[in-house]
C-alpha cells in the first residue's frame, strides 16, 4: 500500500543551486500548477521555475514549500505557508494542490493538517487560501455558492470549494480571472485613452516605466503598495495594514529582478502636490510565448472619480505593446465587486476566462 509522507522543502537560492534541491523545487511547482490548471483549465496561468522562484524570496515573509511524496519520493501534493516575519504578525496564506490522478484519496487532508498545524505554531490566527474555480458566469444560480460580498460565486460541485468548506474555511470574495488577447482593439484603446485623459485634466500627468522604481518614486510607490492592503476591496476579510518603506521596496524589487521578466509599472502624478495618486504593474515574461500578468492596481481613495483607473489600464496596454510587441495576452486578478475596473477591463476587451475564491479561517 502506498503511504505519504509531508516534507519541507529547502528552497532553492537560485535556479544554480544544488541539482537535487533545485528538482525538487520544479516538481513542487509542476504538481502545484497541475493541481491548478486542473481546475481552471488555463495553462497560460502556470508558472516556470525561474519566475516563481523570485517570488519565494519575499525580502522579511519567506515562502516555506512542502510537498507530499510517495513511498517512491514522487511530489504528489505541493502546499506552501507565507507569512510576515515581523513580530505581531497576526495573518499568513495557506495553500495547498494535489496533482489531479492523486486527489481524493486523503493526501490534500494530510497537506492541510500539516500547514494549518505550522500556522497554528507560529501563532497566526487570520489564515487566508486563494483556490482557483473554473469560470462562473453572471447567471450563477443554484449549484453555486454566492460570496458575500454579494458579487461572484462558485461551484459547489468543486473538489476546493467541498474541502474548504468542511474544513471549517470560510468563502469570502470572488476574484474575476480576466484575459485580453493581444493585439487590442488600438482604436477602441485610444479613444478610451483620450476620455480618460480629458476626465482627468491637467492635474494629473503619467509616468511609466521599466525595473526599478525611479528615486523620486519610491515613496510615492511604497505608500501605494501599502494602500494596497487597506485600499483595494477585501470583502469583509480585511487584513492588517501592510507597510511599505522605501528600502522594502528596493530590496523587494532587486529579488525580483532575478526573474527572467521585465516590470512595467504606470503611474499617475498628482501635480499640484507632486505626489503619485495612483499606479498599475505588469509583470512581462521575456519569453514573448508568455502572457503577461497585470498584478497591483491602484488608485488612491481620495483620487477616485477622475478616471484615473482608465487611462493607467490604457497606458499601461499601450506602453507593453509598445516595449514588449508579441505577447500573447494580458492576465489580470480583479475582485468582482470592484465595478470601476472591470468596467474599464471589459470596455478596452478583457473577458472573465475564470475565478478565483478567497477563503478564510479565524483560530
Ligand atoms: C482540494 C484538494 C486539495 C483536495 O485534495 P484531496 O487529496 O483530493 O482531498 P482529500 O482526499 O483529503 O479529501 C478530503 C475531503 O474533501 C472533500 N472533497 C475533496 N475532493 C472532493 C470532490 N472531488 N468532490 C467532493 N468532495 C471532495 C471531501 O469532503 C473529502 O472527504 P471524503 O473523501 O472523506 O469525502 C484537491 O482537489 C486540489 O488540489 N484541488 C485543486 C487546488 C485547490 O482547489 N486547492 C484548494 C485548497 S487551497
């Protein structure tokens, strides 16, 4: 019979590392993209080693990787634990994927005790899983569990949603999975570019650029990041602010530099206080085959209501295009209650390819 085992994995510094650990790094993500595409069915969303590695490394929050193997040392199951190492951290992120031929047989059970257990030790008490769900359209009626947010839901019928929700995890929000194919639409994008710059008038002016945050930036930046965590919707799950200074930033993006991919952030100045109101990045893989993902956007509460989420979206479209010709498609996570930017995502022709549930338990 065959019998599974939870390791930690060493992870590794680099790609270069150690032959050994660095296999078990790929076969970690190999079965934690599996688990995932499994369910979404977007292959477009999985990771390579090289760029996930990076992310691992998270300058003051290390990931911590665990797998589950066979008796013959096959990873079956990858599960990782992420949380802020500062003293008083109250919340982490949980998650755990069983490669799709090995699930229901008690493995995701045995990964999950394992990391709630390592929560539980390290006293985190707001505990937080992202699972993927295939896309739901707006017609979700019964066979689907509605967020409480009262925007989005998702299948009942999913192996994510059953588990969580037996193991006493609650569903909270919905983020929408959105894909624009590339080329846009360029007409469509600049006439959307010129709406937006004649709403937001002559106070405001856009910046953009590619890698580090220029030094008169990068406070500017690290209070958007920040705003982040207290700005941007979390349902009724909000999670303790989240500071950024500018020597965290510096040290956040000299790890991600070690990614084979370019950041392209946009950023919209506030002039008459010469402060950023508000910013968007996009992640651009340098391999052209590889979609790029939009990650943060965000414009400041009191600089909503200028159509600024508008033309950083344009802007930032044009500006990859532009830089980056060739790529495939944009990526990008919205929570569906955030109305103002999927407006401007469905208007400019991203379309929901799938969803995304957050969960959360409270010990
Ligand atoms: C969710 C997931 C981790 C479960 O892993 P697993 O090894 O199949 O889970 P287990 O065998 O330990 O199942 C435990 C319980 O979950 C529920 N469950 C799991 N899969 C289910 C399915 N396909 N249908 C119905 N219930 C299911 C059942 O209650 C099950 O208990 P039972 O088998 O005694 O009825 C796995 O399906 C997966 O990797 N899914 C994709 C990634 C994901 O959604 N992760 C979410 C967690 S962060």
């Amino acid at each position: 019979m065959t019998t599974y085992s939870v390791d930690e994995l060493v992870v590794p510094a680099t790609m270069n590392d150690d032959p050994a650990t660095v296999q078990s790094f790929r076969d970690w993500l190999a079965v934690s993209d599996a688990a995932e595409v499994g369910v979404h069915g977007l292959p477009e969303l999985a990771w390579t080693p090289e760029e996930y590695l990076p992310m691992c490394h998270e300058p003051g929050a290390p990931s911590r990787l665990f797998a589950v193997r066979d008796t013959d040392g096959a990873v079956v199951a990858a599960g990782s634990y992420d949380t802020k190492q500062e003293a008083g951290t109250t919340n982490c992120w949980l998650a755990a994927g069983v490669a799709p031929e090995h699930q229901r047989r008690g493995i995701g059970t045995l990964l999950a005790d394992h990391l709630e257990g390592v929560a539980r030790a390290d006293g985190r008490t707001q505990w937080k899983t992202y699972a993927v769900s295939r896309q739901v359209g707006p017609a979700a009626g019964p066979g689907y569990v509605q967020a409480p947010t009262g925007f989005g839901a998702v299948p009942v019928d999913e192996a994510g949603v059953r588990f969580l929700t037996a193991r006493g995890w609650r569903f909270g929000q919905v983020n929408r999975i959105s894909r624009l194919p590339l080329p846009a639409d360029h007409s469509v994008v600049r006439e959307l570019h010129d709406r937006a710059s004649a709403a937001a008038g002559p106070d405001y002016r856009v910046h953009s650029w590619t890698g580090r945050t220029p030094g008169e930036w990068l406070d500017g930046i690290a209070l958007l990041e920040t705003r982040m965590s207290t700005d941007a919707p979390s349902g009724d799950m909000a999670e303790p602010e989240d500071v950024w200074t500018a020597e965290r930033l510096r040290a956040h993006e000299e790890e991600l530099a070690r990614a084979p991919r370019s950041m392209l952030t946009v950023a919209v100045e506030h002039v008459p206080t010469t402060t950023l109101a508000g910013f968007t990045q996009l992640a651009v893989p340098d391999d052209p085959a590889r979609p790029a993902m939009q990650w943060d956007t965000l414009v400041l509460r009191e600089h909503r209501g200028h159509r600024l989420g508008w033309l950083l979206k344009v802007v930032g479209i044009e500006e990859l295009e532009r830089s980056f010709p060739g790529r495939p498609s944009i990526v990008t996570f919205n929570a569906e209650e955030n109305r103002p930017m999927l407006d401007v995502n469905e208007a400019v022709g991203f379309t929901g390819v799938g969803c995304e549930g957050i969960w959360e338990r409270r010990v």
